[in-house]
C-alpha cells in the first residue's frame, strides 16, 4: 500500500479522517545519496523496501491539516481577491 507524506496525510485527517488508514502508516527515509539519482531523473526503479513514499507520515495530525487548509484557502482567497475584478 501506498502512503503520503506528513503534509497531505495532514490534510486528509483534517478533511477525511475516515479515508486514511492509520495502522498502514510508514516512516521511510532513504540516505540523500542514494535517493539523489531519483531526484535527478537518473533512476526511477522502486526504492528497496519503500512503501511508496519518502518521510514521515506518523507526524501528521488533524490541527496541522486544519491550518494548513486554512492557510491555503486564505491564500486562495487572497489570489481571487487581486486578480478578479
């Protein structure tokens, strides 16, 4: 299975608490010398024993998805505000 990262897992337990499958949750950090070649295009091989993601979901919680979708509809309506007239 597949998991995001600590941003949008974040942000799905602020919006869809339901949706995301807590006990399926994996950290996966892989050392920047080996994950350097994917940043760069040169590989795009699966990561040995990655569970489809690179960080630290665990540290996700509902309150940093609620300010964060605060702080991006803010920034939405800021933009919307500017540029429609």
């Amino acid at each position: 299975s597949q998991s995001c990262l600590r941003t949008e897992t974040s942000v799905m337990l602020h919006l869809y608490p339901e949706k995301v499958r807590k006990a399926e949750i994996r950290d996966f950090d892989t050392p920047f010398e080996q994950f350097k070649p994917y940043l760069l295009h040169e590989k795009t091989s699966a990561i040995q024993g990655s569970p489809g993601n690179q960080g630290y979901p665990s540290y996700a919680s509902m309150a940093k998805g609620r300010r964060l979708v605060s702080l991006m509809n803010n920034h939405a309506l800021e933009w919307l505000l500017e540029n429609t007239h």
